[in-house]
C-alpha cells in the first residue's frame, strides 16, 4: 500500500504546475513591458497587437495545460481512496 501512495502522490504534477505557472507569469510580464514599449513609442500598435494575441494564445495553451493536470490529480486522488476503502474492508483484488 505504501508503494501505491507513493505512485499516487507523485510530485511530478507539483513540479510541472510550478514550472507552468512561471511561464504564465513570465508571459503576463513580457506582455507588460509590450504595453509599456507601445506607450512610450517604441513599437507600434501592430506589433503590440501581433505580439499580444501570440502571447494570449500561449497563455491559454499553459492554463489548459494547468487544468488538464488539476483533473489528473483529482482523478488520482479518487482511485487512492477507493484503493484505501479496499484495503480497509479486507477485500481481496487478483489482477
């Protein structure tokens, strides 16, 4: 049973929700210095436009990434406690 939780608790997921949660905030603040660089004249409304739905687009893409893995964990976490209600009511399982 303790080699189960372990494969269940994995910090995978852990890691690679951190990891995906910087990129979404190293996106949301280069978008912030687009703004910044529009507004002081640096570039103009077509590349901040351009650069603002590539990195909206890539924002999306790692915050379905972040709900994919949250369904993932939930789902783990059912099968554990359907696994634990197993193990405590003495049920024998032959796979």
């Amino acid at each position: 049973m303790k080699k189960v939780n372990e494969a269940i608790n994995n910090n995978q997921d852990y890691n690679n929700q951190k990891k995906i949660k910087e990129e979404i905030s190293k996106l949301e603040n280069k978008l912030s210095n687009l703004i910044d660089l529009q507004l002081e004249g640096s570039i103009s409304k077509e590349i901040l436009n351009q650069k603002n739905q590539e990195i909206s687009n890539k924002i999306k893409e790692y915050e379905q990434q972040l709900k994919d893995t949250d369904n993932i964990e939930l789902n783990r976490k059912q099968k554990l406690k359907q696994i634990d209600k197993i193990s405590n009511t003495g049920v024998r399982i032959d796979i």
